[in-house]
C-alpha cells in the first residue's frame, strides 16, 4: 500500500499501516519519517488525537 497521502488517511488506518512499517521495514521512527519523507509533528499529533505514542523500546506506537 502507499503511504504518500498517509496523513490524510483516518488515524485508525494509520495507525496499522504505520506500526506494520516499523515492524517489518523501519528499525526506527526516524527512518520511517525519512524513507516515506512524512512530519514527524503531523504523525505525532494525528496519532496522539486517537490516544498512541511512539514507544522506542518496541518501536511502535501504543
């Protein structure tokens, strides 16, 4: 699935698609805002508004 438009996407869409990145394709936060070139303040807020936080210990939002 593309993620370019990823953030205009409902927040529980992205929410899965992003975890699923970092599981299987990013080792971090900072190389999935870079590999899909996303704002990390944008994803942050849209995923915060549906209560999930970026954990780096499990590399996923919880």
């Amino acid at each position: 699935m593309e993620i370019n438009n990823l953030l205009s996407m409902d927040g529980n869409i992205v929410i899965g698609i992003v975890n699923e990145r970092l599981r299987l394709e990013c080792s971090s936060m900072s190389e999935l805002l870079s590999r899909y070139e996303l704002d990390e303040g944008e994803l942050t807020d849209k995923l915060a508004q549906l209560g999930y936080q970026y954990d780096p210990i499990t590399n996923q939002f919880r």
